[in-house]
C-alpha cells in the first residue's frame, strides 16, 4: 500500500502495477500516463471509464500523450460510457488527439461567505487497553525445512493445453530456520506498532524463553500486539459546519503584473476554450456582478455553462444584492475548497464528489445543482437515486429549510423547466 501511495514519486522504484480492485473513482496517479484493461467485467457499472480516466487527467507541465490498451470487449464498453457520460466516442478520441491549453485561474472573491449546515461525521476512537499487559501466543507456522526448485520451459503441452512445461526433476533443498534475537524482535514489533519497547521485551521472553524467535512468526506477533494495543471504534459525532466554498489560503500567491494575487494553474482541452470565459465577456448581462469567485470559470460541458448562463440572468432580474451563484465542479482539492463530500461505494469503501454549482437564496437557503448527461439519469453512481445523490440527500434531510440539493440533466441546453424551478427556489421564502 505505501509503495502504491509513492507512485508519484520520482525515487519510486514501481513502473508497472497490476491493481485488482484498485485504482478506479477517488484515486488521482498524476504520473501515470498508460492504463491497460484486460479484466472481463460482470457488472455494468462505470468501472472501464473510472479506470480508463486515471491516465486522461491533463496535469500542468505534462504534455505527454495517455495511452489506453483495451481487451476488444473493454473497448465497446468503454466506447459506450464515453457516449454517455461526455457524448464523445472512442473514435473520435482516436481521430485527433486533443490539444490542451493551460491557464491561470484567479481567486477574484476571497469573502465568499460559507455555507452553514449540521451534520453528523465519524470519528475514529481509541479506547483504553483493558489491562497494561502485553502476552503473545507462539503463532502455530512451522518455518519451512526445505524449498522445492523446479525449471520450467514455455512450450504448449497437448494434453493440458498449459504453456509452461517442466524441464527435469524438481530438486530439495535443505534450509536452516531463520531466527533473530528478543531484542531485534522487540524492536522491530514495537517500531512497527509504536509500542514500548520493554513492554514488548519482556512478552517475547515469556514466549520464547531459549531467546530466539523465528524470523516466520514476527507477522503473526505483530497482528496480536495490535489486537491488543490498538483498539478502535467509530463513533457518530452531530457537529454544526460552517463550510468554505473557497479557502484564500489554498490558493498560492504569486506576482502577476507587479500585483500579488492567489492563482493556481490548470489545463483544459484547446477544443473547450469556448467553454472558458471570466466576467469581462458578461459585463453587459451580469450589472450584479454575480458568480465568478474565480476567473475564469472553467466549465466541462456545453449543459454547465448554459445553466450557469441562465441562472446568471435570472439572478440579475432580482434586486436583492445576496443572491448568488457560483460553478464549484473544477475545484476540487480539499485545500482549496470545503465541499468535498464523501460517499460510500459499492464496495463501502469512501469516495468523494463535489457539485457543479452552489446557489444561494435572499433568504440564506443554499441550493446545491449537480450537471449530468441525460444518459446518466439510472446509473448507480451517478444517477438521479445514485450514490452520490443519496448522500446529498441524508444531508439535505439534516438541514431542512436550510439546504437543497437537485439534479440537472441535459445533453445541450438545460431544459427551461429546470431554470423555472431554480427561480421558484429563489423566489421561495421560508423565513
């Protein structure tokens, strides 16, 4: 796991790793730049296009091309969730290789105010040893006597159909037993486990009283040294949160035409430049200076900027200067920004997602809008009663009258309904 974690790493010693399980939605390898697929699926989820996506994300300073090696079914699978997610093909993709323009964006509004909600988080606790003694039992590993060495060749056998056939008789080789001292055992558990040291000395000597142990037995040590050292539970803590939509000290400052300003670099395809634009090109339409806490706004889909467009509008029909929208889907390090929510997959394990737009009412309410592709609407993940969706909605029933959260689902334009209820939601007073 820590070499896996070290992958970025220019001292890493790994260039190639086989995952299994691993690797897909809520991991970002900035290093990686090839993915190859193989693995037969028996399920329908996204799991191809998460994978495949690990190599695609464009990081500043890195030009280098991904490359995606797919099994002839992946790519129809692949082909397929690229149709429905980005409305792009696979050949398309392959038919030219997507230039990128990188940019700097700029935190225009560090004073946004935060979005005040209750919420219920879990905590990780230690609880107390029921005693201060520390016992071990003589894990029941025999260390081997013996290891076995067999030669093989590559060659087709006609009767199993196996590719490697033995060459020869295996041979045995004799083997002495590895054992290393109590100290060095003592040490090497109580560094691992962040254990005392003495504590740990004086339970090996109760178990191995001739003062060696075998080298076999130290994992087995070690997983009851933490049994019974480190015990965890998790509890449910109700807090109120007080969540910055952006957080100035994220953001690193640099000198940009004599001024000193908070900016960070990003990178979109030269293709999605139209879909690139600050608060110059809306001056005459947005006289309330709505939205664009940074500049420019970076939007991934044609539905994301309409919608943000629309909403623009709607917003400078009203007179009440604390209304207010802004995009949230490009920035998503925690340092950055607190809305970051997290999920459970499938699998239990936690992701984290972060909404496309927060809106905010004349009245405080909050109104967070995800933009989906209209093929999107039954998956499981990213679905109107996906995943994600589900999670914004515990929260939303812990914050009533006070947080919203809806789905917006187009393929274009966002649909005039969709924009009718965002003013019905603005127009709404619940005070």
């Amino acid at each position: 796991m820590d070499a896996f974690n070290r992958l970025n790493d220019p001292s890493s010693p790994h260039r190639v790793i086989l995952l299994v399980n691993k690797g897909t939605e809520g991991w970002n390898c900035p290093s990686l730049f090839a993915t190859a697929l193989a693995r037969r699926l028996r399920t329908a989820n996204n799991f191809v296009l998460q994978a495949a996506s690990r190599c695609l994300r464009q990081v500043p300073g890195n030009d280098r091309p991904a490359r995606i090696y797919l099994s002839e079914a992946n790519r129809g699978i692949l082909d397929r969730q690229l149709r429905e997610t980005y409305g792009e093909s696979l050949e398309q993709l392959n038919e030219r290789r997507r230039r990128t323009t990188p940019d700097l964006i700029r935190l225009r509004k560090p004073d946004v105010a935060p979005i005040p909600l209750h919420r219920t988080r879990q905590v990780l606790v230690r609880e107390a040893a029921a005693t201060d003694a520390l016992s071990f039992t003589s894990p029941a590993i025999t260390p081997a006597d013996a290891v076995t060495v067999s030669v093989f060749d590559v060659g087709i056998s006609a009767a199993s159909r196996r590719v490697l056939r033995q060459v020869g008789d295996a041979l045995e080789i004799a083997t002495g037993t590895d054992t290393v001292d109590h100290y060095t055992a003592s040490v090497t558990l109580a560094a691992n486990y962040r254990a005392g040291e003495w504590r740990v000395l004086d339970a090996v000597r109760q178990t191995y009283p001739d003062g060696s142990v075998p080298v076999a037995h130290l994992a087995d040590l070690g997983r009851q040294l933490e049994e019974q050292s480190s015990r965890y539970r998790i509890d449910e803590v109700d807090e109120d949160a007080s969540l910055a939509i952006v957080k100035p000290e994220g953001w690193p400052e640099r000198e940009i035409d004599g001024i000193m300003v908070r900016a960070t670099e990003v990178s979109y395809p030269t293709d999605k430049s139209h879909l690139v634009f600050g608060p110059d090109t809306k001056v005459s339409e947005n006289v309330g200076d709505y939205g664009f806490h940074y500049e420019p706004y970076n939007f991934d889909s044609r539905p994301e900027a309409d919608f943000f467009e629309k909403v623009l509008r709607l917003l400078n029909l009203s007179t009440d200067e604390v209304q207010e929208v802004y995009f949230t889907g490009a920035i998503t390090d925690p340092a950055k920004t607190d809305l970051v929510f997290a999920y459970r997959d499938a699998d239990g394990r936690i992701r984290h997602y972060t909404p496309d737009f927060v809106v905010r009412a004349h009245d405080g309410r909050w109104l967070l809008v995800e933009i989906k592709m209209t093929a999107r609407r039954g998956d499981p993940v990213e679905g109107q009663t996906g995943l994600k969706a589900n999670a914004l909605a515990a929260l939303v029933a812990l914050n009533p009258g006070q947080l919203e959260y809806r789905m917006v689902f187009a393929d274009a334009e966002v649909d005039p309904r969709d924009v009718a209820a965002m003013r019905e939601f603005l127009a709404t007073d619940v005070s």
